[in-house]
C-alpha cells in the first residue's frame, strides 16, 4: 500500500461504477492530507465512577452499539425515484434548459453532493473524537469521547460502504465543511473542539440526517440513518451537558471568546450547505446560483430548519451571550433559542435499538 501525502484537498468526483476499486494491496495509493495541530493532552489520575450524566451516556453508548455488516441488510436492491421532483429549480433558467434525464442526473449529483458531505463531516468527527481523548480533562470525558471515536468509526464505514456498493458518486469535501473542520481540529484549546464538533456540527448533522430519513425511498439509507441518528442524539448530549458546566465557570473574557468562535463556526456552517461543486459540475455560475436559491427562499428555509438544533443549544450552554445576540438575529435563527428537540430526550436516548421504527 502507497500512501501519497499532500496539502492541498483532492477535488475529483469519483464514480465508483466507472472506477476499478478491487484492488490488490500493492495497487492501492492513499491520499493523505496533512494537517498539524498544537494540541495539549492531559492525564487523569482520579478513576472514580461518578453516577453522573456523562457516565450514563457513556453505558448507553456501549449498550446500543451496532454492527455495519451485521446489522444492516445490504443484501436488498437500491431503490431510487424516478420523478423529477417539482422544486423552484423550474424557474432557474439553466435548468429550465436541461432535458428531464439531464435534471434527474442534477438531482443525483445532488443527493450524491450531500451524501458525500456526511461522509466527510463524519470522518472529521472521528479525527476529533480521537482529540478528545487526549485533551478532555477528566476521566469520564475520556471514556466517552473513546466511545463516540468508535461511534464515528461506524459512521465513516457505513457512509462510506453506502456510496461505494449502492450510489456510486462521491463528491470532495466542500469548501465550508472543510474550513470549519480545519478550525476545529487544529484549534489547541479542547473546549473548543467540543464546541465546534457537538454543538455546531453534530446539531446540524442531526437535523439533516433526520431529514434525509423522511425523504430517502431506499430502506438501506433509512436503516443507517436510522441507527446513525441514535448515536449522534447522544453526541450532541454528551455536549451539551458537559459544556454547559464548564462554560458557567469560565471568566466572561473567556466565554465570549467561545461565543464568538462559536457564531463564526455557525457562519461558516452555512457555506456547508451549498452544493458549489454540482452548480461548477453542471457548467453554471455557483454565484447566480446561490443568489436564485437564496432568493427562491428555499434554501434559507432548509438552513434555519438545520440551526434550529444548534441554536438551543448555544442557549442551554451560555453561548448566546449580549454581544453574539444580534449576530444569531440577522442569520434569521434567534427565534429557535427555546425549541425543544423532541428526538434528545433520555427516554428517547434510552429506546432499544429498533430498525422498525
């Protein structure tokens, strides 16, 4: 196996029908990307079980582990949908332009472009997960953080075995994604990497996983997203309750420095989920395009749906401070701070894992 390292972001889009992937060790070549972080780990020297929240997240996390190739039945055909489906895309001209097969391929790329981001997104919570266990400064923070590292590792195998064997196109990390990624992971202090990976990321991972479930008419994606949900519900809780101790301790020059990072986090999160690589992909403008989404409404709708887990949650923790509030007003989100998310509750949390469902 070659490994070939590098520091700029492959931006290929790989069609796994087309490509050759059975290959032989000796064939394959890695891309490694470098990045380098001055990151500070700490020991913990006190062992005691504490019957805690985190410790009660943490046997739940063991309790309801699940197995990609076991749990899963991937052994059912693809099922995909062959209707165009009726957007405000019908008003775009280039797209009025597209024959109905060539607007089917656009919504394939589509749905590929976000499939991909998932993947990537969640191989950036595995990186940071492992951080945590060295950084996280106590004994319980480090079993759970142990915990989602393998949570994640479940994630990327079955994201990534997703597009291989059944949607066949991956998509290169986004320009947003992959911003905010790097801000997380090479970040030092590690309240941050908490912050920028359960609250802001997972938060908003959580609502679009929970979207593409109700929308998706494969049953493979909606058993994955399925179980996938479940483990992230307890990631974002994991977050928020240890964070919200912490923060309450800090100096308040400390917590608007969180704040902030926070809100620009939240920023760069919108970036995220504009699919600039399909618009180029497609042969159009990626600067009309957005302005004609934006403009059409939809996709300012789809954010706010996706920042109405995240901003609650900014709240319960301290992080919608005085000076960051009118910043979260003119994104147009201020008005989730009290939403409940029904899905993050214990007794939901606690549920046996059930592809029924």
């Amino acid at each position: 196996m070659k490994i070939q390292y590098t520091k700029d972001t492959p931006r290929k889009i790989r069609d796994y029908e087309t490509e050759e992937f059975n290959l032989g060790p000796e064939e394959v070549e890695d891309i490694a990307e470098i990045f380098k972080t001055p990151l500070t780990g700490t020991y913990n020297w006190d062992y005691t079980i504490q019957d805690n929240r985190i410790a009660k997240l943490y046997e739940l996390g063991k309790k309801l582990n699940w197995n990609v190739s076991m749990d899963i039945d991937w052994d059912r055909p693809v099922v995909v949908s062959d209707e165009i489906p009726a957007v405000f895309w019908d008003e775009y001209p280039p797209y009025k332009k597209l024959s109905d097969d060539e607007k089917r391929e656009f919504f394939r790329h589509r749905g590929a472009s976000q499939l991909s981001q998932f993947l990537h997104g969640e191989q950036g919570a595995l990186l940071v997960a492992s951080q945590l266990v060295s950084c996280a400064p106590t004994y319980q923070a480090k079993l759970y953080a142990a915990s989602q590292a393998f949570d994640e590792a479940r994630h990327v195998e079955a994201f990534s075995r997703y597009i291989q064997t059944r949607s066949n196109l991956m998509y290169p990390v986004g320009a947003g994604l992959k911003s905010l990624l790097d801000k997380i992971l090479t970040d030092e202090r590690w309240d941050l990497k908490l912050i920028g990976m359960q609250i802001i990321i997972e938060g908003l991972a959580l609502a679009a996983f929970n979207t593409a479930k109700a929308v998706t008419p494969d049953p493979v994606f909606k058993d994955i997203l399925h179980l996938i949900i479940r483990d992230e519900a307890r990631h974002v809780t994991f977050g928020v309750n240890y964070l919200e101790d912490f923060i309450e301790n800090l100096t308040d020059e400390e917590r608007e420095d969180r704040a902030m990072f926070a809100y620009e986090a939240c920023v760069i999160s919108k970036e995220r989920l504009f699919p600039t690589d399909v618009f180029r992909k497609f042969g159009w403008n990626e600067d009309e395009a957005r302005e004609f989404s934006n403009n059409a409404g939809f996709a300012l709708e789809f954010q706010r749906l996706l920042f109405s887990r995240v901003v609650p949650n900014l709240s319960r923790i301290g992080l919608l401070t005085d000076k960051v509030r009118p910043l979260y007003d003119k994104l147009g989100v201020l008005e989730f701070e009290s939403h409940t998310a029904e899905d993050i509750t214990w007794a939901e949390l606690e549920k046996p894992l059930d592809l029924s469902a």
